[in-house]
C-alpha cells in the first residue's frame, strides 16, 4: 500500500498453510547421558487410543513417524543441498578467521549425527552464539519463522497486519559505535511501539497499533558503493567526502510488524507524519504481509561479512555480542512464552501427499520418558499439554544471554566420556530427498563404541527405517543414488525426477546375477524409449525373461459350475466329431444343408 492510502483489507482470511520445508531438528535430551535402554523409552508411546485434543498438539514420537520418508522433488533438494553447503563453507570461513584473531568461537568437542536409515555419518562444529555466523543465525532464525508463521495462521485478525523498514538516518564507518546505533534503534522502536498503542495525553486521539516483531539488519559497504547506488535510484548521497569513498560504512535497520487493531483510514497520514517524527529516522510502509522470510531475516549478508578483514570481523563480534537480533513483542510474544511454557514448537507435519503443515508439536521429554497419552492420529490428550516450563529471567529488549553449552559426562580420569547418545532429531533431507531421523552423538568414537550404546543406535535405526519403509520410501542405496544424480545434475531434471519416481519400486535381492535361464540384452537390441529409461539406473543388467511353459492355471476359468460343464460338452462335441471336419475339408464341394454327423446326409 502506498503512503496515505487506506488500510488494506483482503478478499479472503489468513491462508492455511505456509510454505516452509524446514524441518525441525529439537531433539529428546538425554538427561544424565545415560545410553542404556535411552532407545526403548524414548520410542514407546507413539500412539494411544482416546481421544484427541481439540488443539491438535501432535507428540515428539508421532512427528519421528509422520515425516519420516517424505520426499520433496528432488531438483528442489539438490539446489537447497548445494545452497546449504555454500552456507557452510561461509561459516567455516568466518568463524576460522575469528578463531586465527584469538576468539575462540568454536566450541571443543563437536556432534556426531549419524543418518538412522542411510547410515551416513558426519560430525559438525558447535559454535558460540555469534549472531552474524550463518549457522548460528539459521538455529536463531527456525523457531521464530516456524512461529511467526503459526501465529499468523491462527489469529483471526493477521489480514490487517502490516510490516514497515526503518533506517537509522547515518551509517556507522566500520570500527565505529555499531552497538550503540542498534540499541538506540531497538529503544526508539520500543518507546515508539508504546506511544501508538496508547492515547496521546494531549489530543486524546489513539492510533491503537500493536507491534508485534521487530529484527535489526546492518548492510555492510564502501562509501563509494553506496554512493553509486543512491545515484541508480536517482537520489542524492555526499558519503565519500564525508567518510572517504573506501570507508567500510554499516546501515542499520529493522524490519517491523505491527498490527492496527481498527479502521483508522482518516487518521493514517497522520500517523505516518507521527512515526517519520518520532522515529527520526527513514522508514516505509511496506503494506500487508506477503511472506514472512521477509521479515525475518539474518542480520547480516555472509557475502557481505566474508569482504571483511580479521580484524574487522573481531570488533563485528564484539559489537554484536549479546544482543537480541529478532525480538517478538506484544502479543506475538505472548504467544511465543505460551509455546515455551507448554513446552511445544512449530514444526511442519507431513500431513500425506507430499503435503506438510505447521502445528504445535510437544518437545520431547529429557531421559527419553514416555510422553503423555495420545490418540490414534498422535494429539495430546486435554490436559496433558499445559505443563509448567522453567522459569526464566527477563532481560532487556536488545540484551539476550549467550548460551551456555551443557557440562559434558565425564569419566574418572577426567577426560571427556565418548559416545554420550544425546537423542533422535526429527527427520531431516539431510542426504536425501527423502526425510529420516538422525541420532545425535556427543564425542563419537567408534572404536569406543560400548555395548550399550551400538544397542541403542542399532534400535533406533531399526524403528526408523520400520518407519521409512511404511512411509513407501525407497531402498537406502536407491534414494543415494538418486541423490548423487541430483547433485552431479548430469542428467536432465525430468531424468531425475523419473528415478526418484522409480526408486521406491526397485528393489535389492541377496543375489545380483541374472537368471541361468534368462538372456542378457546389449543396449543396441533395445528402442530409444527403453534405453533412456535404462540410463537412469547406472550399473543395471538389460535382460529378457524366458518365458515360462503355459499349465492349466493359464486357463481362465468359467464363473460357475454349470458353465464349466456347458464348455466340457463342447469341447467333447468338437473332439468326437474331428474326424468329419477331416472328411469335409477333403471332399467336394457340399450343399448348405448338407450336415455332418454320423455320416449321414440330409436332403434339402
């Protein structure tokens, strides 16, 4: 919607679904890192046999169920897989550059997740919350989309939310006071959101807005880069005399959600003129809410963060530590802290037919315990979804708490205990278009592997790939290979998306030789059309069935009794009177009413 023009309205509610493929990956904790039997509990009480909640809150184990072998379109994975492997190369990057300028970032140890169906193992770095890290603020940003999303689906009011950018009025040259700009930023938006929620103590008059998000962005920049754009947009910019065209200069901004609770079409001028006063900043209406990735977003471009120096990455960390980037406000918040004190999160559900929806799903409980009781679909019975949650301590709006890692499990000689089988994440396209749990492992050794533990992942692998087969989802080896063809993309997407198609129907003997009665075909003996098809199963042998001798089954046989009589008569009827179609077919030309039989003749 342009400035001054009327709130908009949309012919039809909030959509029912959002489109996101993210799949959530919180994982059941293991309290004491105890391996024995962790499995067994934690994989019981998948389902139950009352009734369900009118909430719908699906459990950590029905969810394990439901996504596991859900296939997205596997040229759509192979670009998100090259995508995320991008990311990390950027993060890796990053954070070994922090790590070369004496800031240790990179948590020792790290996390093994090892694939419960494909059996594919890596081992990933655990990082400090530094917010500019792309992995970090993809862990940060999950939830609060997920829940962004949920929330809109769910309030009958989201048609008139509405989202607006607001810039600090002058960049901060790099090695400048970032901090201050993004907490003053985050005050002014503060102290705006409560003046237009409540009437002016002058006029009376009420704008009665609530704002419900707000997350800080910084763009990184020469002067002179920043320059030559305000020139393609036609505007005027003096950054290069004043800064030098080379300064490395960063532009905050935040991205707003907010919510007019009612009509206020005569007032809205006003309330821009108000806004662009108060704020004392630029700032733009950006009309209704199209997509909700675009409020939330990282706080910095990894492109733009890897341009930087070592030691300009130092002070970007050090400016940036501890704050809170995407902070919910109002009632948006208020919802989130139910989430939390229910112990629930957003997470997409597979729903059938490649289809998914966001609900409200239990976190799994610590020390793999059983959950609670559900129904047949996995809803958590009334009741047994309000638990209380820890109590946790406010902080300032633009202030957050750095995590803190969790003591690891120690042995008696001090050093760190390996193999500690943290839990079962919910499935994830990790390797393959086809979704599968991971089983996530603290200090992996297999060397050290005990007993115990190897008893556990062997358990939960057996009931995931239980789960996977149910699910129609493709051999392990067959839905690698088609992951291979994807990545490689040396196929065409159609070919790839007919062996995806085809690979759930293929399936591994013990024995992969050919018949001694079969014969074996060479590519020339076949058409085109067979042959392209051939060519997407590498390493396959063409052959042609010997055909089997026909039996009696091959009969179809007559419906009832009386009709196979009737057929036994005739066919005993043309076998008694062969010899008289023999005589026939030798002998002269006979009239038509000349008949056979008994070998006598009938005169016209």
């Amino acid at each position: 919607m342009s400035a001054g023009g009327e709130i908009f309205v949309p012919d039809e509610p909030a959509s029912s679904s959002f489109e996101n493929l993210i799949v959530d990956n919180v994982v059941v904790q293991i309290d004491g890192c105890k391996p024995s039997g962790i499995a067994s509990r934690a994989l019981t009480g998948v389902s139950g046999d009352t009734t369900a909640s009118a909430r719908g809150v699906k459990t950590h184990n029905s969810v394990l169920k439901s996504n596991s072998g859900w296939a997205i379109d596997p040229v759509t994975w192979a670009r998100r897989a090259a995508a995320t492997a991008k990311l990390m190369e950027q993060n890796d990057r990053i954070a070994e550059a922090l790590q070369r300028a004496g800031e240790d970032v990179i948590r020792p140890g790290g996390v093994t997740l090892i694939s419960a169906v494909t059996n594919v193992i890596e081992t990933q770095r655990v990082f400090r919350a530094v917010r500019f890290l792309p992995v970090v603020a993809a862990r940060d940003r999950r939830p609060t989309v997920n829940g962004l999303k949920l929330f809109i689906h769910e309030h009958p009011s989201a048609r008139y939310f509405r989202y607006a950018v607001m810039t600090c009025a002058e960049p901060v040259a790099a090695f400048g006071d970032l901090r201050g700009a993004i907490q003053e930023l985050s005050r002014r938006i503060s102290s705006w959101a409560y003046e237009v929620s409540k009437p002016d103590k002058k006029t009376g008059k009420c704008y009665d807005i609530e704002v419900l998000f707000r997350g800080i962005e910084f763009t990184r920049a020469t002067a002179a880069e920043r320059d030559a754009a305000a020139a393609e947009r036609r505007q005027p910019s003096g950054l290069s005399a004043r800064y030098g065209a080379d300064t490395v200069l960063y532009h905050v901004h935040a991205n707003v959600l907010y919510w007019p609770k009612r009509n206020i079409a005569m007032q809205w001028p006003a309330f821009l003129r108000y806004t662009e006063k108060f704020m004392d900043a630029h700032w733009r209406d950006n009309g209704r809410v199209e997509k909700v990735e675009e409020i939330v977003k990282y706080c910095s471009k990894p492109a733009d963060t890897l341009a930087a120096a070592d030691d300009e990455l130092v002070w970007l960390y050090r400016q940036t530590q501890r704050l809170k980037i995407c902070q919910p406000l109002g009632e948006f918040k208020t919802w989130m802290k139910g989430l939390k004190d229910r112990r629930e999160k957003a997470v997409r559900v597979h729903v059938g037919r490649g289809d998914g929806k966001l609900m409200r799903v239990k976190k799994g409980k610590r020390g793999g315990a059983e959950e609670g009781p559900v129904d047949d679909d996995g809803n958590v019975l009334e009741g047994d979804a309000d638990q209380a949650a820890d109590e946790t301590t406010d902080t300032a709006p633009e202030e957050a708490p750095e995590q803190t890692p969790e003591k690891s499990t120690r042995l008696d000689d001090g050093g760190p205990a390996t193999n500690v089988v943290i839990g079962l994440a919910l499935p994830q396209w990790r390797h393959t278009p086809w979704a599968e749990p991971m089983i996530m492992v603290q200090n992996y050794d297999p060397l050290k592997l005990s007993d115990e533990a190897g008893l556990d992942i062997r358990e939960w692998q057996r009931q995931a790939r239980e789960w996977w087969d149910e699910a129609f989802a493709p051999e392990p080896d067959e839905a690698l290979r088609v992951a291979r063809m994807a990545l490689d993309a040396v196929e065409s997407s159609d070919d790839i998306r007919a062996a995806a198609e085809a690979a759930p129907y293929i399936v591994h003997t013990c024995s992969s030789t050919v018949g001694t009665d079969d014969q074996e075909l060479d590519e020339e003996e076949i058409d085109d059309d067979v042959r392209s098809i051939v060519a997407c199963f590498e390493g396959a042998t063409i052959v042609r069935w010997k055909p089997r001798p026909p039996t009696e089954d091959d009969i179809i046989p007559y419906e009832t009794a009386e009709q196979a009589e009737q057929r036994a008569q005739r066919l005993a009827m043309q076998e008694a009177h062969e010899s008289g179609w023999a005589t026939r077919r030798l002998s002269a030309p006979y009239h038509p009413s000349e008949r056979w039989g008994d070998n006598s003749r009938t005169a016209a």
